[in-house]
C-alpha cells in the first residue's frame, strides 16, 4: 500500500464510516440495496472473528496476547482511488464491501473462500506488523513480505477447517479449484478482466506464486514456516 492511498484511506475513513454505519435507510429502495453490503459484512466479521481466534490461540501458545486490529469496512465506487481491501499501520483491517459484493455477484460458488482468504492475507500483515514493533524492527514492503501473509492465510484456513471439522463435521470453508478461482477474483478486482492484463502483481507476485503459498501454509504446523515475519 503506497503512502498517497494510505493518505486517501486515513481522510476518508470519517466520511466512509458515517455514510455506511450510521445514515438510517430513507426508504425500502434504499433497504434492497443495503442488504447485500449488510450480508457481505456479516460474513466478514464471522472472518475476521475466526482470524481472532486462530491467532490469539497461537499467540498464548507462544506466552504472548494478541490484539486484533481494528476493521475498517468501506463501500466506495469503480476507480475510486481508496477503494480496495488493505491493512494500514495506523488505521487497520480495510475491508471492501464493493469489492466483496462484485465478487459475490462474478463467482458465488468461491466468493466466500476468496474473500476469507483475502481477509486473513490483511490480518497477517498486522500480526507481521506486530511482531516487527516487539522485535523492534521494521521490515519493508516487498513480495516477500506479502507472499508470506498469503501462506499464513493458508495456515489460518486450514486451522478455522480442521476446528469445524472436529465441532460440526464440516470444513469452515472449502477449496474446490484455489488456483483458477483466485486467478479469476484478482483479475477481477484489480480490473484485468476488462482490460485483457494478465493476472498477478508486481508487489503481491503472480497467481501461481500466491496460489502455493497459500497451499504451502495450508499444510504447514506452525506459520512459523510462512517466513520471518512470524517468528516469535
């Protein structure tokens, strides 16, 4: 996230925040389109919840107390500059209502998946950041950086699937085809479906890239193996 969207995002957020939790619905029109932003974000606390558990599990695990950041959830227009899931030091977890309509509307059958996993890709990049302040250093943003909060994205699925699993029966999420869904939502968020660019990133890397990590951390024990921005 480069310093002038992170900027944007920081003034932003009061407008955002007003129009979206607090302006009372003005008629039943205003309801209907409401409902899918209120059931897109009911899903992603149920996320962001588990992505609590998960990590504060681990972290007593290690003698330590996690603090869950703030969640920022925003719902801006196409080609707004702000608009787009993120993690800001200063501010939290930003997540995209739009974009998790959008995405829900292009391939429900993987929506839910895709977008926990993009969720929990922003929570690790502050379980990183946290673990930086305690050691006191402070790694920069790179490929690396984001490969490795996509594997312990994986890590925390395959734990949120294997404590469903053990409670109900049944996996909390499940992953039919992760490498051709992914490519299709990210393609589809950043905008390369209608403009025929490939798929991937020069700072997050490729599909192929992000689609093993996160099956790297899937099968990992301890996030610990995601990289050195998990280690305690």
């Amino acid at each position: 996230m480069n310093a002038w969207r992170n900027s944007v995002v920081n003034r932003l957020i009061p407008t955002a925040l007003a129009i979206l939790l607090t302006a009372p619905p003005a008629s039943a029109l205003v309801r209907a389109l409401a409902s899918p932003a209120v059931e897109r974000r009911d899903f992603a606390e149920k996320i962001l919840a588990s992505t609590h558990a998960e990590w504060s599990r681990h972290f007593a695990s290690r003698g330590r107390t996690y603090v869950a950041p703030r969640s920022v959830f925003m719902q801006l227009p196409h080609g707004h500059p702000a608009r787009g899931f993120g993690y800001h030091r200063q501010v939290g977890v930003n997540v995209e209502l739009s974009d998790m309509i959008e995405l829900q509307r292009a391939q429900p059958a993987s929506a839910d998946l895709i977008t926990a996993l993009i969720i929990a890709h922003e929570v690790a990049h502050h379980v990183q950041r946290v673990l930086e302040k305690a050691a006191k250093v402070q790694r920069p943003a790179s490929m690396a950086r984001e490969l490795e909060a996509d594997c312990a994205a994986g890590w925390w699925l395959a734990k949120a699937n294997a404590r469903s699993l053990n409670a109900t029966g049944k996996p909390f999420l499940v992953a039919q085809d992760l490498a051709v869904d992914l490519a299709r939502a990210l393609n589809l968020l950043s905008g390369s479906k209608r403009s025929g660019l490939p798929s991937g990133s020069e700072t997050h890397g490729q599909v192929e890239e992000r689609v093993s990590a996160v099956q790297s951390g899937m099968r990992s024990l301890r996030v610990e193996e995601c990289g050195a921005g998990f280690e305690f």
